[in-house]
C-alpha cells in the first residue's frame, strides 16, 4: 500500500491507541450527551411546566428530530470515514472532494427536508401517533423546531467532519454552545414568559442555530484552509462513496424511527384496551427512549470517537491497530452498559419524577417499563461500536447489517407479536429478547471479522 511522507507523520497512524481513543472519543462522547439532552432538556422543562400531555407531544415529535439525525450521519459519519480512509491511503485530493460534498449536501438536505415537514405537517404528527388530546401541543411543537432542522443537521453532520479533520474539541464545543443557550432559554420562554410549549421549541431552534453558525465559522479553516465554494457543489462519485459508509448509521437511526412511531401507536391502541389508558404509555414511552437514547450517546460517541483512528490505520494497513482499538473502544462501552442497565433497575422512579408528575398508574406503568424494556441494556454496549467498526473499515454491508438487528430485525417484529398474546406488556418484553440477540450476533460477527484480518505491518 503507497504511503507517502504526511500518512507516516500522521498521530492517527504513531501515537498510542489509548491517547487517541481518549482524544477523540471524550469530545464525541460530549458531544453526543449534548445532542440528546437537546430532547431531555425540553421534556424536563415541558413536564413541569406543561404537564403529562406535552411530554406527550414531545414524543410525538421525537421521530422528526430521529430523522434529522439519520440525514446528517449519513453525510457526516460517511463524509468521516471516507475523509480518513483517504487521508491515510494519502490521496489528499480525494479528502477534500469528500469534505466538500458532505458539507454541502448536508445543508441541501436540510433545507429539503425542513421544506417536506412543513408541507405535510398535520399528516406525520397524526401518523407519529397523536392522540387527539395532544395534537394541538405536537402541531405547535414540530411546527416550530423543524425551522431548526437545517441547522440541526448541519451541526450534527459537520461535527463528524470537523472531528476527523482533527479538532475533536472544537466540534464538541459546537454542540455544547447550542445545548447550554437552549437550556437557559427553556425556562425562561416556558416559566418567566409564559410560552408554554412554544417556549421550549424555540429555546431548542435558538440553540441549533447559534452551533450551526460554529460549524460554518470552522469551514474556511478546514484541511488546512483548502476548501473553496465550489467544492461544496455536491459531486456524484463523492456522493456515492459517503452514502455507503454512512447508511449503517444512517438507517441506525432510521430504525430508530421506525420502532418510536410504531411504539407510539401500538401502546396508544393496547394502552386504551388496558388500565393506563392511551396517554401515559405514550407519555412515558417518550421518556424511556430519550433517557435510554443519553445512556447510549455515550456508547455511540466512544464507536465514533474510535472510527479516525480506526479508518486511518485499516487505510494505512496497520491491523494490530484497528484491532487493538476495537477492544478498547468495545470495553469501554461494555462497562458504561453496565452501569446504564443498574441505573435503570435501581432509579426508575426517579428517573421518571424529572419529567414532571402524575397519577399512581402512571408511575405504575412507568416504573414497570424502565426496568422491564431496557433490561438487557447491557448488551447495548457491543452492537453500535461493532456496527460502527465494519463501517469505519469500508465494510458497508456489515455495518448496515448490524445497525438493523436490534430494531428492525428483531424489536419490529416482536413488538407486533407479543402484544397480542400478552396485552400492553408483550411491548415491554420485546425490548430484552431483541437486545440479547442483536449484542450476541455482533460479538459472533466481529470475532470472525479479526479472524480474516492478517497484521501485514506489526507495530
């Protein structure tokens, strides 16, 4: 494999695995905590000062903003990995024309999309599951965070690029400018001036707009300051190659909601032939997935923060490497599982009384749900870092593979079978089973994997 003299200079090749991994994960894994508390900040503040209904009707939005993210991995993660992939084959050329096009299709994609939820509004919040007591609250909520969703999707996409450019601790502090001016403004917009769940919203686009301006303050200075305007004119084979490193996240999170939007309407409909009623499983439903969806941010940004380390050095030929931050980066994840699914076990009551307060079923059912649903979380720490392994190597196919286990492989299909043997709790019992199954099948996968893999270049 041609190397030339910056691929064997560059850290991402030389330096320890250790030093690396914690370079660059500890950003991404702030960065990611940031980006979901965007959510839970806004159904904290909507719970205490909205009530049970809002909670609702922020989980009605939820798959909006999935959506969003989906987009924005797909060009920045692929963007990402391309971008390192070629860097460390010392085709330099190459990574520019990745990088422009990833930027500049992340905020066409923006804008197409932000344009898509305003024309058909009223039909995806119905389609999300609202119920008609929260749908006045979901129109007006999604009504206004999508005039976010260009900015959004910048920020989340750009952060990955902007990571593997190097500058993990910029991105991070992207993200985290944005979560710190929307947690300011949430109580303010909702306690002081009254705004209610409209508050919230546009406490959330404030913040979104504030990071995106970071990212594109970043750009002039990106590889170097050799990015112009016209290589952010999207070119096919560039898009090409980025879309297929980065669909296994992308439909990662396309499952994802998937599983909210059918979670939504099948616990409205056995919720209503059950004690609950419809509108507290959808409410704590809502809850579950956001506080499990920060528990996995971290999983999520230890696998992106390994992935520039990872890509340089599979590009470059250097496998002990790659296997050696595999494991780490998997160990890691394992142990923060660990600690998730006690958190769950032991505190679900006072996970839930942060959102606000309710009735004894409703704290009946929430309780429940917290531990039965995400207690094989532990199993959680394996499946996004080996997903995102496959990815970081060029195995696209594996990747996308993977990403789709848990949620649509398995959870999918058992959360429409169980319900109709065991009632409202089939769902909740389906959540276990498909994560047992999704974490053993990426540990059989990624074994075999490093069984194929000859260190060609001992280090």
């Amino acid at each position: 494999m041609n190397q030339n003299t910056e691929t064997l200079k560059n850290p991402l090749g030389t330096a320890p695995i250790s030093s690396l991994l914690r370079k660059f994960a500890i950003p991404s894994i702030i960065s990611m905590v940031v980006s979901a508390l965007y959510n839970i900040v806004d159904q904290i503040f909507i719970g205490q000062g909205v009530g049970m209904l809002g909670n609702a009707a922020t989980n009605v939005a939820f798959p909006m903003t999935t959506i969003t993210v989906a987009i924005a991995l797909l060009l920045g993660i692929g963007g990402a990995a391309n971008f390192n992939l070629s860097l460390g084959r010392g085709q330099t050329e190459r990574a520019k024309n990745i990088a422009g096009t990833a930027f500049g299709s992340l905020v066409l994609s923006g804008v197409f999309f932000f344009i898509a939820v305003r024309l058909f509004l009223e039909p995806i919040v119905l389609a999300c599951g609202a119920t008609e007591q929260t749908l006045d609250y979901s129109l007006s909520y999604i009504g206004i965070t999508s005039l976010g969703f260009p900015f959004y999707m910048l920020t989340t996409g750009g952060n990955h690029l902007i990571r593997a450019d190097g500058k993990p601790t910029y991105s991070m502090l992207a993200m985290i400018s944005g979560a710190v001016i929307n947690t300011i403004l949430d109580p303010l917009f909702i306690f002081v001036f009254d705004f209610g769940i409209q508050g919230a919203a546009w406490a959330t686009v404030i913040g979104q707009i504030f990071s995106a301006c970071m990212v594109l303050v970043y750009l002039p200075k990106y590889l170097g300051g050799s990015l112009y305007f016209r290589d952010f004119l999207p070119k096919p084979d560039c898009l090409k190659a980025i879309a297929s490193l980065g669909s296994a996240a992308c439909l990662n999170q396309l499952a994802i909601t998937v599983v909210q939007i059918l979670l939504n309407n099948t616990l409205r409909h056995y919720g209503s032939l059950s004690p609950y009623g419809s509108d507290i499983p959808l409410a704590v439903v809502g809850i579950v997935m956001k506080v499990n969806m920060l528990f996995l941010s971290v999983v999520i940004g230890l696998s992106q923060g390994a992935q520039p380390v990872i890509s340089f050095n599979y590009g470059a030929g250097k496998y002990s490497r790659v296997k050696e931050a595999y494991l780490k980066a998997a160990g890691a994840a394992s142990i923060v599982a660990i600690i998730g699914v006690l958190c769950f076990q032991i505190f679900p009551r006072q996970i839930i009384s942060l959102f606000g307060n309710g009735d004894q079923l409703y704290y009946e059912f929430a309780v429940k749900f917290f531990r039965i649903f995400l207690f094989c979380t532990f199993f959680n720490g394996l499946q996004p870092v080996t997903s995102n392994f496959f990815t970081s190597i060029g195995k696209a196919t594996k990747g996308i593979f993977l990403s789709m286990t848990r949620q649509i492989i398995f959870l999918v299909p058992l959360v429409i079978i169980f319900p109709i043997f065991m009632g409202i709790d089939g769902i909740m019992y389906a959540g276990p089973i498909s994560d047992a199954a999704a974490g053993i099948l990426a540990l059989l996968l990624v074994r075999r994997e490093f069984k194929k893999i000859v260190d060609s270049n001992p280090q």
